[in-house]
C-alpha cells in the first residue's frame, strides 16, 4: 500500500510538470492569450488527473485487500490443518506427522516433524534404558545384599580374631613380665656365681697357705722328736753316770769303813755321794719317763701332721675342682641370662606388635561395620533406583510409537540418530511459533533428572568400573567437548534464531518452556576408569545404562520446545 502511494504521487507531480510546461509554451506560442483562462485549462486538468488517480488508488487497495483476506485464509486453514495433524501429540501420540508445504507453515511442520522423530527415539531409548536399569539394578542389589552379607560374616570374623589377638597381647604381656624377672634372676644368679667362684678361689689360697704351715709345724715336732731323742740318750748317759756314782759310794763306804775312825768323814762324804746317785738316778728315771711320753706324743703328733697335709691336699683339690664347676655355672649362667634377655626382648616386641595388630583389628573392624553400613545403603540405594527405573517406564508408558527401534547393547555408546525423512530439513530449525501441547515430556525429563541424580551419587559412593569404548580418558573427554560445542552451536543457533523470546501470555504458546530451565550439563556423567572387581559389573551396566539415556538426551535441542511450566507434572 504504502508503494502504490509513493507511485501515485510520483504521477501527480509529473503531471504538475507537464502542466507547467504547457503553460510555458503557450506563453511562447500565444503570449496574447489570457493568462487566467491558462491557469483555469491547467486546475481543471490537475483535478481531472487527481480524479483518476483517486479511482486508481481505490482500485488498487480493493485489490490489495482482497489478496490479503485470500492469504489469511489460506494461512489460517495451513495452521488449522497443521493442528489437526498434531493434536495427537498431546495425548502422547508419537505417530503423528506434520505435512511440509510450501507456504510459511512448512518450516514449522518441518521442525515439529524434526522434534517428533527425536522424541520417538528419545522414548523408545528410555523404554529400552529404564529396563535395562531395571535388570541391572535387580542383579546389583542382589551382589550388594551378598556383598553385606559376606561384610557382616567378615566383621564376625574379625571380632573373633579380634578378641584372641587381644588374649593372645596379655598371654605375650605375661611372657614378657616373667622373661624379665627371669632374666633379673639369671643375672643375680651370675652374680651369686661369681661370688662363690671369688669365695672358693680364697678358700684354696687359704688352704695352700694351711698345707704349708702344716709341713712347717710336722717338720718342726720331728726336729723336737728328734731333740727328745737326743735327750733320753743324754738322760740314760746321766743315768749310767749315777749308777757308777753310787758304786763309788759304796766302794768309797766301804774303803771308809775299813779305815775306821780315820775314815769317817769320808764316809760320811761317801753316804750324801750315794744319796746324790740315788736322786739322780730318780731324777733321770722321771726325765726319761717325761721324755718317752714326748717322743711318743710327737710321733702321733706327726703322724696327725701328716694326715691333716693329705687331707688339706685333698680339699685343695676339691676346692679346686669346686671352683672349676662354679666356673662352669657362671658360665652357664651369663649365657643363659643372655637367652633369657633375648626372650624378654622378643617378648617385648611380640607385646608391641601384638597390640599393633590389636589397635589394625580393631581399625580393621571399623571399617568393615562402615563398609557393611555402605553396602545396605548402597543395596537400598539401588533398591530406589529400580524403582526409579519403573517409575520411568511408566512415566513413558503413554506414548505411542509407530516403532520399536533396535536399543544399542549395555555399555555401548549411543548411536547416532536416524536420519530424518526426506521431508525434513538438513539443518534443525529453531524454535517454532506454535507447538502441540505435550503434558509428559515434563514429568519424563523429572524422572530422568532424578534417575541421573540418583546415579550419580551411587557413583559417588561405589566408583564402578566400565569396559568399553568410554573407558579411556581420551574418549570420555572428547565425549564431553563434542556435548559442548552441540550445546553451544544449539544456543547460538536460538539466539541467532529467536533473539527476543516472546514473553508469556503472547500469542506464542509457552506449554514447553519447562524444558529449557533443565541443563544437560547437570545431568553429564562421565565414565569411571576406577578398576572395580567383578562383582561390581551390574552396577556398572546401569551405570553405563544411565550414561547411554544421558547421551541421548544430550542429543535433544531443548530450544526447540516451550513447556507450560504452570502444570505440576513431576513425580510425588
């Protein structure tokens, strides 16, 4: 409207110019004519121009008008028939396809047709998933419920090792208490030992000295044997003297009396001569008697002497050999006080090791009761995830597929996405302005989130091991880059799209708007390269399971979809 305006304008100054010039010539041609007749002929042309331009005009917005109403009606039925064929898709009819025109609407049944089929993958994919969480999460509760009960038999076990390790510590504390008062009695026993050795060395000293005293004094009373025989043969000498003193006494008496008066003081002399012989002779007598009892006291005195020497030999001897065997037994003793050191050193070390392993037994303990109480909540845990797991499947149990696509096998990593038919376009196309309404597609992705949540926090707990292709790290951050650069061209595709979201309560529906407050990222696990043992396969299946459903969720343009975030659909 506003050209065909701007054309008729243009028309109406080039006919003013065309006036004018007239005008102009016939000021040349006929410069008599009256000029207001001129200006009169020019008005009355101008306003028969304005008159058909007005009719033009007229006939132009009439036209205009008519082509209008004809493309709203056709863009209306467009729309309404593109509703009819989606409106299944509120009751979760997946079968559904939209027709692609060449009007404006053939780029929204494109992209709602592109929405469509990953929604039927997405589905069938969590179908297929949820039931293989299912399983595994049946066959891993099971391994953790045995895993608890071998945990439980184990910390019996080690209470009862426990308990004897700790007997076992007293019995060696006991051992080691009477290993070093043994000890402590070995030594005072080397002590005593040597002492009595030092005694009886003394012992044979002094009885060596007695020996030679005893020789000394046998040799002295054979010399006094000897003197007293010297002696009686003095004394018999003497005796010998006196008998022949008293014969001249008596030939002395007699010679006086014989002489009479003149020899009477000889005899007189003569008499105390023999008196004097007499006690002589008594006198020797005795001293002979006295040295008689000397000599035979003597010889038993020598006689004794001389076994006394033998017997003080013979104890020197056994002094002697005493001594050798209190050697002996010092000997003994030093070596068995050296043993009994070494047992209560040992005995010692065992106490302390023992109580070392005590003290491990008893850290051994603990952490099995914690590993117990993990492996119940773990078997819980995955008891929640199972049922998680059919909650999920009945959260998709209303819709309708056209087709069961084949799942990829566990642990496997997701396989691209079918192509779309050959009605869709080769590149996803942005947010449409209208799409159907879809009340589960909220309460699926709710169910996934909390499954996702769920896995990875048993993950947390139980790291599992996966085999397969993701196990390397290469892959898994090659995996991770690649759901990154499709999230950032998926936004910037939006952005560039729809730059402006139009807000809510316009004439762009807003049913699916739920979907883009949820972030894949939130829901990313990447894959565990912990080394796990056998019997921690089940829980990586579902792990690798919940993986797999993450993979395709990643592969969904939540952009593309507007969800009615005022309808709870979430689980209770």
């Amino acid at each position: 409207m506003t050209s065909s305006r701007g054309g008729l304008v243009a028309q109406g100054d080039d006919l003013a110019k065309g006036i004018r010039r007239l005008g102009g010539a016939d000021r040349e041609v006929l410069p008599g004519f009256n000029i207001t007749a001129v200006a009169i002929a020019g008005v009355g042309l101008l306003v028969a121009g304005l008159a058909l331009l007005a009719f033009i005009l007229v006939a132009d917005t009439r036209r205009r008008l008519r082509e209008t109403a004809e493309a709203n009606q056709a863009n209306q039925d467009a729309i309404l028939r593109l509703l009819d064929e989606i409106q299944g898709l509120g009751h979760g009819d997946l079968t559904a396809e939209a027709t692609v025109t060449e009007d404006f609407t053939g780029a929204i049944a494109d992209a709602i047709n592109y929405s469509i089929q990953q929604l039927r993958e997405l589905v069938a994919r969590i179908v297929d998933t949820a039931a293989d969480v299912s399983a595994a999460s049946d066959d891993t509760r099971a391994t953790a419920l045995q895993l608890s009960q071998a945990a439980e038999n184990q910390s019996h076990e080690i209470t009862d090792a426990s308990a004897a390790i700790n007997e076992m510590a007293i019995t060696i504390d006991q051992v080691s208490a009477n290993a070093t008062e043994s000890a402590a009695v070995a030594e005072r026993s080397v002590s005593i030992a040597a002492r009595g050795a030092a005694v009886v060395r003394n012992t044979i000293t002094g009885m060596d000295r007695i020996r030679d005293q005893i020789q000394e004094t046998s040799k002295r009373i054979k010399r006094l044997g000897e003197g007293s025989q010297e002696i009686g043969d003095i004394v018999s000498l003497i005796g010998d003297i006196a008998d022949q003193t008293n014969i001249l006494a008596l030939n002395a008496a007699i010679q006086a009396s014989m002489a009479g008066d003149a020899g009477r003081g000889f005899a007189v002399v003569a008499d105390e001569v023999q008196r004097l012989a007499e006690r002589s002779a008594s006198a020797t007598k005795q001293i002979a008697a006295l040295v008689t009892a000397i000599q035979s006291d003597t010889t038993e005195a020598v006689a004794s002497m001389e076994q006394t020497t033998a017997e003080v030999v013979a104890g020197a001897a056994l002094s002697l050999d005493a001594g050798v065997a209190l050697g002996e037994i010092e000997t003994v003793s030093t070596n068995l006080a050296e043993l009994i050191q070494d047992i209560s050193t040992a005995a010692r070390h065992q106490s302390t090791t023992a109580g070392h392993i005590s003290n491990t037994m008893n850290v051994i303990q603990e952490i099995t009761s914690r590993t117990l109480e993990q492996a119940n909540q773990t078997a819980t845990s995955i008891g929640e995830l199972a049922d998680m797991a059919v909650d999920l499947r009945e959260s998709v149990s209303g819709f309708r597929l056209p087709e069961v696509p084949q799942r990829p096998p566990v642990g496997a990593p997701p396989t691209a996405a079918p192509a779309p038919p050959d009605t869709a376009p080769t590149e996803r196309p942005g947010r449409s302005a209208a799409r159907g309404s879809q009340p589960h597609i909220t309460s699926v992705l709710a169910e996934s989130k909390a499954a996702m949540d769920e896995i990875d926090r048993l993950r947390s707990a139980v790291p599992v091991h996966r085999t397969g292709p993701r196990d390397t790290t290469v892959q898994a951050e090659k995996r991770a880059a690649m759901d990154e650069i499709d999230l950032q061209r998926l936004r910037a595709t939006s952005a560039r799209e729809h730059p402006t979201p139009a807000p809510r309560g316009t004439s762009v529906p807003a049913e699916y708007a739920a979907l883009d407050e949820i972030d894949l990222e939130e829901l990313h696990l990447p894959p565990s390269t912990t080394p796990q043992p056998e019997s921690a396969a089940p829980a990586a299946a579902a792990i690798d399971l919940a993986s797999a459903l993450h993979y395709e969720l990643a592969e969904i343009n939540l952009d593309e979809f507007d969800l009615d975030t005022n309808t709870d659909y979430s689980r209770r």
